[in-house]
C-alpha cells in the first residue's frame, strides 16, 4: 500500500530578496531554510541551512558553484568548505554527509518552496 505525501508550496520570498550568485535564509516553522539563486544557470535550489559537519547554520552563506564533468551544481559550507549537491543534498567528497533539499518554483516575481 502506498502512503501520498501532501505538497504544500509556500511562498519563501521575492526573487529580489535573493542575490544573483547567492543565498539567503527563511524560518518556516521550526526550520530554517537556505534559497540559492543560481542566476549564471538560470536556477534556483532550497536546502536545510544546518551544515551537518558542525551543526551550524551557515549553508546559506554558502560559496555556489558547479563541480566535475557534469557540472552538477553545489554549495560548500563557507566555515569547512564541505561541498554538498544542491539537487540530492549528497556531500561531494569521501564523507556520508547529507542535507535536505526542497523543490522550488519561481512564479511572477514570487519564490514558492514545496514543504511536505
């Protein structure tokens, strides 16, 4: 038996509340929430902001960026430099670190985050 899961899109911010290049963070509940807008790819990414290495909540201030021959794109925590994909949340490199990432959609100047 399969179990649906609800997708709540919420409106996160406007596009100008995020710099080209960059992040920034929202609270929605208890969590707090990193949004990139890769404007270099025409793109935007939203991740957990707690980097798992420290437990700090950093991610946002996050260097973005693409890596390997795919360039799949990432943000590297701007404490440790630990590097994690901005599409599967996986830490590039040897270590088992993970973070959560959400679904985003851009809508007339309105940036909307899919919270389960």
């Amino acid at each position: 038996m399969e179990t649906a899961i609800e997708t709540k899109w919420i409106m996160a911010c406007y596009v100008d509340d995020v710099p080209e290049n960059g992040g920034s963070c929202i609270k929605h509940g208890n969590e707090q929430i990193a949004i990139f807008n890769f404007a270099r790819r025409n793109e935007w990414y939203a991740t957990q902001n707690l980097c798992p290495h420290k437990q700090q909540m950093a991610i946002s201030r996050g260097m973005i960026g693409s890596t390997g021959e795919s360039c799949e794109p990432k943000v590297a925590c701007p404490f440790h430099k630990k590097a994690f994909s901005l599409l599967t949340g996986e830490c590039i490199g040897e270590e088992e670190l993970t973070i959560k990432t959400y679904p985003v959609k851009v809508i007339d100047g309105k940036v909307f985050i899919s919270v389960a």
